[in-house]
C-alpha cells in the first residue's frame, strides 16, 4: 500500500481489522492503549474522567460486535489468536469510528511487540514467514508515524509525571457553575399595599457556586459546596415574594460554605444521605420536575418543583433512598432539623435536633415506563417563632407563609407530582399540594387553615438547535382557602405565568430569556398585575 492511497483512505476500526485479518497479520490497539492509557491519566488529574480501554480475551465480550458483521470473523482471529485487540470499559468496540494513521501505526507496532512475544516464548510456529514479511514492510512504510507515536508517548509521561506532582487530589473533583443575570421588576404598584411604585430599576447581578465532589470507594460521595452572589430578592421590590427569582441569592459576594453532606449506599437498593448543613429534600430524592435546576431551569422560585420539597429547607438531618433494581416503585423517607428559620446550631431550648424546627418526609414513586412517572408525597413539618415562620419558603401568598402569623405552627402536607414523556423533545407535567396547618401557641392556639396550590408546565427540548429548550408554566401558588382566623384567608386567585427559552450556546453555555407574570399577586385581585423579565447567562465547568 503506498502512502498516497493510504492518505486518501479514512479506515475504521473495523475495516482496519478485516484487513489485517485478510493480509494475515496481527494488528491490534495495545500501542494505541498505552497511548489512550497516557491520555487517560492526564485526563484523569485534570478532570477526573477516564475512557480507557480494555484488553479481551474473546470477540463475544464486545457488545456492539454481532456474528453478522462482515469484519466478525477478522475480530475473532485477532482476538482469538493473537490475543492483541482491545476494547473500551464498557464493553463495546466502536467499530464503526474513523482511524487515524497514528491509530493504524500504535496498532502495527503493537502486533510486532505481539510477535516478538511470541517469539521470545518459544510459540513462533503461530508467525509464518509471510506475516513477518508484511510486517516488516509494513513498519518500514510507517517508520515516520512509529517515530513520532514514540515522541508524543514520551511528552505524554513527561506531563503526567508533571501532574502526579502537582495534582489537586486523586478523589476530588471540582464542579462550578457562574451566573451572569440581568432582569428586572415592573408594573405599577407594590403588592403590599403601601401604594408605593414597583422599585423597576435593571439590575445586573451574579451567583457563583463550586463544588467540591469526593468519592473514596467509588460510589460514594462528599460534597462540600461554596457560593457566592450579589442577586436580589424582587420580593422587596414588588411587594410579593410570588416575584422572587429561583437564583436569588446575596452574601454580597462574600464566600460562604453553603453545603457539606455525605451520601453512600447501603446496599445495591438502598442510598443513604446524611446533610450536615443546608440540606433541600428536592436534591436527596426524586422532584418529578423538568424545571427544577435553579441555574438552567425555572426563572422563577416557585417555578422549579412542588413546595413539598421545601419543608425542613435548610436543616441537617438524613434521607434514605430505595430503588430494588428492576423495579418500577421507588421509595425515600428522610428527616431535616433546624433550618434558615431557626436560630444558629446551638444547644439551646427550641433549637436542637428533636426540639425545634423540623420537617420528616415520606414518598413513593411509580415509574411504570421510562416516559412516565408520579409521586406520592407526605410531609410533617414544625416551626417556632425564634427566626420568623415561613411555610413554604417564600412560593406563595404572605397569608400561606404564616397563616397565623408569627406564632408557633405545625402542619401536614400532601403532594402529587407527575412527570410525562410522550417523545424525546416533549415533557409534560406538573404538581399538586395540600397543607393543613395548626397554631401551636398564642392567643389563636389550636385553629387550622387549609392551603392549596398547583402547577402545570410543558417542557420542547431541541427547540430550533440540538441542546435547547422552551418551556411554559402556568399555576396557582400556596393560597389559604379556609382559615379559622377569617381575616387570614386569600380571597381571591393569584395566576402563576412563566416563560423561558434556554439557548444552548455552547456545552457549558447557555443564554436563557424569561419571562415571569404574577395576575392578582397576594391573592388580591386589587393589586396590580406584577412582572419580571430576566436574561441568565450560564456558565458550567
């Protein structure tokens, strides 16, 4: 084969196999995974992911590899009696992608070390005459490609060597995601009452998060989580917490240690997470939603999941996880303590693991197809008075955040989320809840209120471009349909309208407008209609 006609062929693994097989040779990729084990371990230090290959022992042991291939008898001659083709961790071949010279020549000269072998052990009968021949003209055609394989090899363990000395650490990973947003308020008047306008200034805020993952046995996980954000609440700006974007947040761009938790699993059915600080239900278990990520996700807070998620937000505790394989019913039950209403973690009356704010949770998920999924959810939930109630974290009226004002108050929750996938590129689905809540002391101890909220939304993935997506939401956030205390009732209906278009930009960016409409905010239809439009920039690494 001259040079020419070699460069105007574009081989696959395959074809390079057939014709190995045909010229009676013993090629394979053992070069190519030194090579590949080189560039793995580069990879591996400096971003923790490995795609190296495997030596087999028999063509079988390739799953993308079928009896009906036209190259199959070829693979199974290599494999079989040379013993010099490998494949990847996974267990396929990918006979089908395109081979380089370089990959052409790692494999030649990995059937001559082959042959060398077999040579020096005194099994040289399985090399006739005419395979070395070619082999031997073969190397000669592709000396130049063997001789620089061999320097790019030797940059290769001069740079690993480099990193080995200097790497960050052999179990950690780090994960980070950065948003850059403008948005803005608008409308007339606050929805508070005061008649003062909306504060509708644009604002141009960001929100920073690193992630340190550690894993020690391979399917375990230590996540210790930084964050940092200037990002304004526009609940103070409209008057309604229902305007509150889903990324909010605003340490003046002070770094804070926002997470630290450790998950492992049990057995292969049970998974078992342990929060020491800021744990969110919605992360340990299945949420049912398509919105739920506050970076690529919903603009809005109440937008990205069902508030049942949100009780016990912020505390520590444990969440256990069950899936028996093969299954189609999942199962979680965990317990969080303290929280971002409760004072700091110390052993004071009211503020411990038992005796103050906590929320314990139960859920079952069916999942009878992978297009279709519903939860069943149940949530006991307690707050004291000591940093201010807050029933559902900020999602609804003022009038569900604390139905009976600033006192002591328990509740039962009941949640309903489904998740439909009627094609790839169409997600359908929504939530539904129901809260009954007590006062558990002050003048109004004993009395009850009733809360209700829904959602519906619609996710189009691959929107115009591979990686994008439009989504629609339209709801009724947390409203107190009944009340013991009348004048804390929600008379009216507030409408929940939200519309975003994510543009993937690249892989690790993306570009979402949003837009956000609150009808009748507070449950007022005597309150002007607010609104909020947000451009975020993603950025993921």
């Amino acid at each position: 084969m001259t040079k020419p006609l070699w460069n105007a062929l574009k081989l696959s693994p395959l074809l390079f196999a057939a014709t190995l097989f045909t010229a009676n040779n013993a090629f394979a990729a053992e070069v190519k995974q030194e090579i590949n084990q080189d560039v793995t371990s580069v990879a591996q230090l400096s971003q923790g992911s490995t795609d190296s290959m495997g030596q087999v022992t028999s063509v079988s042991q390739f799953s993308d590899v079928q009896p009906t291939d036209w190259a199959f008898q070829a693979l199974q001659s290599l494999v079989e009696r040379y013993g010099c083709i490998a494949g990847y961790p996974n267990g396929t071949y990918r006979g089908n992608r395109s081979l380089t010279r370089y990959e052409f020549a790692a494999g030649l000269n990995a059937c001559l070390d082959r042959v060398n072998e077999l040579i020096a052990t005194a099994t040289a009968e399985l090399v006739t005459k005419e395979d070395l021949a070619t082999l031997q003209r073969l190397q000669e055609e592709f000396s130049a490609e063997l001789a620089t394989l061999r320097g790019r090899v030797d940059a290769l363990e001069a740079r690993t060597a480099e990193l080995e000395a200097n790497q960050f650490s052999t179990t950690t990973k780090l994960v980070g995601e950065a948003i850059f947003n403008l948005g803005a308020p608008f409308g007339d008047e606050k929805a508070n009452g005061t008649g003062i306008d909306i504060d509708d200034n644009i604002t141009f805020s960001d929100r920073v998060r690193l992630s340190l993952n550690s894993s020690f046995t391979g399917s375990d996980q230590l996540q210790i989580r930084l964050q940092a954000g200037n990002v304004p609440n526009f609940g103070s700006a409209t008057g309604t917490n229902m305007a509150r974007l889903s990324f909010d947040n605003d340490t003046g761009n002070d770094v804070e240690i926002d997470k630290i938790n450790y998950a492992f699993n049990l057995s292969d059915a049970i998974r078992v997470k342990v929060d020491a600080n800021n744990g969110e239900f919605w992360e340990n278990i299945p949420n049912f939603s398509e919105f739920a990520s506050s970076g690529r996700g919903a603009i809005s807070r109440y937008g990205r999941f069902s508030p049942i998620y949100r009780q016990g937000s912020g505390g520590a505790g444990i969440t256990v996880s069950f899936q028996p394989e093969g299954s189609a019913f999942n199962a979680a039950i965990g317990y969080l303590a303290g929280g971002s209403n409760n004072v700091a973690n110390v052993p004071a009356s009211g503020a411990g693991l038992f005796d103050g704010n906590f929320a314990a949770l139960a859920q079952v998920g069916f999942q009878p197809t992978g297009a279709f999924n519903v939860g069943l959810t149940y949530a006991r939930s307690y707050q004291n008075n000591v940093g201010g109630v807050n029933l559902f974290s900020s999602t609804g009226s003022s009038n569900a955040s604390q139905p009976f004002g600033n006192v002591r108050t328990s509740a039962n929750h009941y949640g309903a989320q489904v998740n439909f996938k009627p094609s790839s590129k169409l997600t359908v689905g929504g939530w539904v809840g129901f809260s009954n809540a007590e006062a558990r002391s002050g003048a109004n101890k004993g009395d009850n209120a009733d809360i209700f909220y829904w959602m519906a939304n619609v996710a189009f993935k691959d929107f115009g471009k591979e990686g994008n997506l439009l989504g629609l939401q339209f709801g009724q956030p947390p409203k107190v349909t009944d009340n013991d205390i009348g004048a804390r009732e929600d008379n009216d209906t507030s409408y929940h309208l939200e519309a975003l278009y994510r543009y993937q930009l690249t892989d690790n960016i993306s570009i979402t407008p949003g837009f956000l409409a609150i009808f009748n905010p507070e449950h007022n239809d005597n309150n002007d209609t607010v609104y909020v439009g947000t451009l975020r920039t993603t950025f993921t690494f």
